[in-house]
C-alpha cells in the first residue's frame, strides 16, 4: 500500500475514488473547489446523503474533474466529531471502497484540519480496516487498495506522523496474523520464530528452553508445559533505545488453552488459539518501537506454551516453587494464564530490574462477564502509570476500566499448604487473578491489563474486522510515546 502526499486541488487529483467528508447538514464546505461537485453535493445532500456519522455515498463525478468518483461520507455533527469518529470514518470509507474494487484512492483534508484533527487519524482508520488474513484460502479476494493519496499540504509533522501511523498499524496487521493462526502452527516454537524474525542491532531476542526454565527455576510456568508434547519457549526480547532502567512488557503467551485437567467445555474451545492474543501484542510493540527507533529502552517477554491434559500435566491439587521461592498450590489449572506470568514477573524483576512492568493477557472469561466487550479491564499498584494508561486509551480509544486490588482479596487466595493459591473462588475472579500478579510484582511498579473481552471481535467493527483486534499494541505505543 502507498501513501502519497499531494499538494494539489480536490478535482485535479486523478484517482478511482475520492473520498470527502463532512460534517452534518453542511453541504457547502468544499464550495470552493468550484461547482463541478457542488451541484452533485446539493443534490445528494436534498435527499439522500446528510453527513450522519459514517453515513456513505458514492457517486461518478460528472465531466470537468479529474476524480472518476467522489464518496461522501458523514462524520457526524460538528461539535462531536473526534480523532476516533475521524478513526472510524475512515475505515468505513476505505472497505466501501475496496469492496467496489477501487484501486487508487484519494482524501481530502481540509475538513479534518479546519477540525483541528489529524488526517492521519483518518489513514490509521482505513488501513487497521483493510487487514484480511487470507494465509489458509486458496481463492484470495483480489479486491485490494493499492494507493492511498493524501490532499495536503507537506509538512515535517505529517510526514512524522505517516511514518508513525505506517509502523503502528503494519505492528497491528503483524500480531493480527500471529494470534489469527490456528494453535497447529502457532505452536510456541512458531511464536519464538516469530520473535526472532524482528532481531535487527538494537533489538536481541532469547530463547530460553525449557532446561533454561528448570535451571532458573521457573517451576510454576513450567506445571503449565507438562501435559503438551510441544516444547516450551520462554521468549525474551530486549530493545535498546536508550540507558535508562528498562519498562518491561510480558505477553500471556498460551498458545492453545484446553484448562488443562481442568478441561473447558468444548463449546468455543477453539476460540482459545487467541489465548497469546497478549504476547503477540507485546511483539507488534517491539517491532513497531524498534522500526520508529524510539529512545526508550524496553524488554518483552513471552512465556509461551500450550496448556493441555495428558498423563504428565499438572493436576488439581499439586504444588509449584516459583523462581521467586513463592509456591502455588494449583487449584484449577485452567487459571494457567497467572501461572506463567508469576514466573514472567519474577524473572522480569531479577534480571533486568525494570523501572515498570505492564502485563497484557486474556485472563479471565469474568473480564467479559465485567465490562463486555468494550473495555480491557486494568488494576495496578502505581498510580502515576495507571493514570498515564488512562490518559493513552482515551486517545487510541483502546478503552481500560480500572478494578480495585483492595488488601482484602488477599483472604481469597490463601491456601491451606502453599504460599498461595492460583484461584480465589468465583466471587471477584477478575479481580484475584490480578491479585495473584500483584502478590509477584512485590513493590516494582505494575499494571495488569486482563485483554480477555477485546482481544477478539465476533463482529466487523469500524477498523476492526472480525478476529483478532490486537489490542494493546496502539495502547502501549501511545503509553511509550508519553514516557517521562
Ligand atoms: N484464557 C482463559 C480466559 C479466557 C476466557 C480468555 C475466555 C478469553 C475468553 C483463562 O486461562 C481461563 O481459563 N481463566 C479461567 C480462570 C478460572 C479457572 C479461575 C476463567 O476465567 O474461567
Ligand atoms: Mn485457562
Ligand atoms: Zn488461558
């Protein structure tokens, strides 16, 4: 896909499609160009076209302008327009047109920057909507976008901003892929491929085996390995940009979660292929934050297995040492997700003493039962970085809710033999999952972001088709971009 920005007028711009938005009710915004569109614009705008949000109309220009079509589409009233109604407007604009078999197309920017809004909100909108993963299809869809050109003029600021916006969303498309693909070829081993593939001079990746687990001691991740025959990866990956203490991001990375012995219903179960949705973000921010060359110094860490039954795996009951010299009595082993990122943590914290850890996985179906499918559900033990969590979902519209870790939850994980037990009962599952992270983080800064209700999408969004979503990825970018 290519990006061109064009300094030239509306109508001298020769494309399959041009794309102009407005706002509600106003049809004489682009009066300007002449009245070659603007009679069409009246007209559509007497009847059947308002500039409703993501409202479309298509129509074949008339003689006398270079475009062979203008889309009209709405962006809603004036006053409520935002970088995420311009966000989405420009994935509805951009699969409209892709699936009328348009190849080049074209959009106006005068309307968003009289809005004081980025155009490129509008891009980032149209190319996170044209992901299709097609790897398993013999037909592939040859209906593709192949040229997006931009009216505007040229800046340093837009320029920073594409380049920003091109390695963000192909992060996206990139960790889309990895957790779309089925669990037979996203096994760990694949995932750890996957992480190599990114290594270039500032950022190294390791793979530590599953002999590496034992010797560091990393027996709760490693109760969850025992009933699969493919062998763990405990995958790290350092980027440096910078000096300073490193932020560490860790990944659930299970790459197929069946709850072990304590086996799920069938029903759905192979929706759980997306149960590394979190480690696969984790990757997208590496690749994105090494590509942009960002100065910040990060490690990520994927702790990648499947969680299977089998004559060897972890039952009910039985007991882990953590490297931290915590033991887990192991209640229910489908809460596997904890498991391994207990030993994540713990290794985060004595071998790279990060200055802040962020956790992002599908932890818990309650996450869903709490918030739908609407927010990622977040709980920490520093306020400063919730808070700049906060501040970044507002802007990406990757929405977080913050749940309380109150002292009393503690109760609910105590076990009668081990350190701690790795459930708490029904009551508050959302929350004593984390509970159980937070009882590892000790006193290093850390915020749990549990991704289980919108990691997948059941249903084509404005910029999200169905599948995975990648969430997490923009999220944490806007979070590093914001770093002091
Ligand atoms: N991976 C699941 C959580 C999940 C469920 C993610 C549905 C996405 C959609 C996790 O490992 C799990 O099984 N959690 C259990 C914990 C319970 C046994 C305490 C759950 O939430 O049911
Ligand atoms: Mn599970
Ligand atoms: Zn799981």
């Amino acid at each position: 896909m290519k990006i061109p920005v064009k300094n030239i007028r509306e109508t001298n711009c020769a494309c399959d499609a041009l794309i102009l938005p407005f706002v509600e009710g106003a049809s004489e915004f682009y009066k300007k160009f002449g009245s070659a569109f603007q009679k069409q614009i009246r007209k559509a705008f007497s009847k059947e076209f308002h500039g409703k949000r993501n409202e479309l109309l298509l129509m074949p220009t008339t003689e006398g302008v270079k475009p062979e079509r203008i889309l009209l589409i709405g962006l809603g009233k004036k006053n409520e327009v935002s970088a995420e109604s311009i966000r989405q407007a420009g994935g509805k604009a951009a699969v409209h047109l892709r699936d009328k078999g348009m190849k080049k197309i074209a959009v106006s920017t005068s309307l968003i920057s009289f809005l004081n809004l980025s155009p490129l909100n509008f891009i980032e909108g149209a190319l996170l909507s044209l992901y299709k993963y097609e790897r398993y299809r013999k037909e592939k869809d040859n209906k593709k976008i192949d040229n997006i050109t931009i009216l505007s003029k040229t800046s340093k600021r837009l320029s920073d901003e594409l380049k920003w916006t091109e390695a963000i969303t192909s992060s996206v498309y990139f960790a889309r892929d990895l957790i779309n693909t089925p669990s037979n070829d996203m096994t760990p081993a694949h995932l750890a491929k996957a992480a190599l593939s990114l290594r270039n001079k500032r950022l190294s990746v390791k793979v530590l085996e599953r002999k590496d687990a034992e010797r560091l001691g990393m027996n709760v991740y490693l109760s969850v390995t025992k009933g699969s025959h493919e062998p763990p990866k405990f995958i790290v990956l350092q980027y440096k940009g910078a000096k300073s203490k490193p932020l560490a991001l860790i990944g659930k990375s299970i790459t197929f979660d069946s709850g072990g012995i304590s086996l799920k219903p069938s029903d759905g179960m192979e929706k759980m292929k997306y149960d590394m949705a979190g480690g696969a973000a984790v990757l997208g921010v590496l690749k994105a934050a090494s590509e942009l060359k960002l100065p910040v110094n990060l490690v990520g860490i994927l702790p990648a297995t499947e969680n299977l039954p089998g004559g060897s795996a972890t039952k009910p009951g039985d007991i882990a040492r953590s490297i931290t010299g915590k033991t887990v009595e192991i209640i229910n082993t489908d809460a596997e997700g904890r498991l391994i990122l207990a030993d994540a943590i713990g290794y985060a914290i004595k071998h790279f003493g990060p200055k802040a850890i962020i956790d992002i996985a599908t932890l818990t179906g309650a996450c869903s039962v709490a918030l739908g499918n609407e927010a990622i559900a977040m709980m920490g033990n520093d306020r400063k970085l919730i808070d700049n969590i906060k501040k970044s979902a507002e802007r990406t519209c990757e929405r977080v809710w913050e749940m309380p870790l109150f002292d009393e939850y503690k109760e609910y994980l105590k076990s009668d033999i081990a350190d701690i037990k790795n459930t708490g009962g029904k009551n508050g599952s959302l929350v004593t999952a984390a509970y159980f992270l937070y009882e590892f983080a000790g006193k290093t800064p850390w915020v749990h972001l549990d991704i289980a209700g919108t990691a997948w999408v059941e249903k084509d969004k404005p910029y999200i088709p169905k599948g995975a979503s990648a969430i997490g990825v923009r999220l944490i970018m806007d979070v590093i971009k914001n770093l002091k």
